[in-house]
C-alpha cells in the first residue's frame, strides 16, 4: 500500500462535496478510496 506524501496532505483542496481545507481534512481517520477524474474539454 503506497501512502500519500506528507506535503501533499496539507494542500487546499476545492471541489465539488468537499469540505474547505486541506486534503488531510478531506480523509478523516478512516480508510477512504480516492478518485481524480480528469477533463479533456
């Protein structure tokens, strides 16, 4: 299992559903599955 870099952890992060903060705010304590969807247009 490959884990997330430290500094990534602590980037703003803004999308849709998401709460305001740091990626590291999005997770949570418990193992969660992360999707980046890409758009082409």
């Amino acid at each position: 299992m490959k884990k997330i870099p430290a500094e990534l952890l602590e980037r703003a992060v803004d999308g849709v559903n998401l709460e305001p903060g740091t990626l590291r705010a999005q997770l949570g304590r418990t193992p969660t599955l992360l999707v980046f969807l890409r758009h082409f247009g």
